[in-house]
C-alpha cells in the first residue's frame, strides 16, 4: 500500500535533461507560464502523455468496445477545456500549453490583466482566489470550464511599481 503522507510521484522527468535544445524550450515555458520550477512542466507534460495514450489505447480497440470510453474521455476533457469537438484527433493534437493555459494562475493573469505570471501566482498563493465561494490557493488548479466565470479576485491588483516612501 504504502504511506499515505508519501503519494507517488506524478511526473516523469524527461530522460535527457541536459539537452541544450529541451533546456531552452523549457525555460521559456517556464518564464511564459511562471512555473516555480521545472516538476511542475513535467508534471503537465505526464498530464498531456496520459492523455495522449488514453487515445492511442482506444484507438486500438474495436468500435463497439471504445464507445462509452471514449464518450468518457471526451466529456472529461471537454469538461475541462481542453477539447471543443468530439474526436479522438483533438487528443492526440494536444500540446502542454493546452494544460497550462487552464491553471488558476493563467487564468487569473489573463483574466485580470496583470502582466506577469508571477504576480498572478502571488496572488493565488495569499489566498486572494476565490472560485464561487471555496478560496483556492494552488496555482496549478486546472480550472474547469464553467468554474472559469465564477473566477473572484477580493484584492486590488494595480500594474505600478510600488513608490519609495522618503522620510
């Protein structure tokens, strides 16, 4: 079974982490999405494989045996989001920032116009986040689709830099 404090890992970090090629497109991912730090791309890149091999499996069966699965899977990720139309082509087409862009913290950044995905975080982090009336404090929510205009934010967010007090 295992100890319940201790869940198991859900990422799987890529098998070259040293390539010059990966390091640089996870870095802008990271910038562009202000991820803390790169087990939360993995962790968004296993969400997308999951994903991914969900429908190669049922692309594998008979018609008869993968119509109520994938009516599921499609209902889920459409619940989600992440897809609009009902084939199992949209699945295989989806990319990370497909999942990224559905975080709280995306959602809050663009939603409220501030500009820097840090921000945004630190927003979500001090619990000014409200989604109807349950305050969530993780950035890496994925935010359904009819949860998203029951988005709150309770603070004033202003875009300038903070003036020095001389005294």
């Amino acid at each position: 079974m295992g100890d319940p404090r201790k869940p198991r890992k859900s990422f799987r970090r890529p098998r070259r982490i040293w390539n010059s090629d990966q390091l640089s497109s996870e870095l802008y991912i990271i910038g562009s999405y202000g991820l803390r730090n790169k087990r939360e791309l993995w962790k968004a890149q296993t969400r997308v494989a999951n994903f991914r091999n969900q429908a190669r499996t049922l692309l594998a069966l008979t018609l008869e045996d993968r119509q109520e699965k994938e009516t599921h899977l499609l209902s889920f990720l459409n619940r989600l989001g992440l897809t609009t139309t009902s084939s199992l082509d949209d699945i295989l087409n989806l990319k990370i920032e497909d999942i990224l862009e559905r975080r709280l913290q995306t959602i809050v950044m663009r939603k409220m116009g501030i500009k820097s995905p840090f921000q945004a975080r630190q927003v979500v982090i001090h619990g000014h986040v409200s989604i109807g009336n349950r305050k969530v404090n993780l950035p890496g929510y994925l935010v359904k689709k009819e949860d998203e205009p029951k988005i709150l934010v309770h603070v004033q967010v202003t875009n300038t830099p903070a003036e020095s007090v001389t005294s």
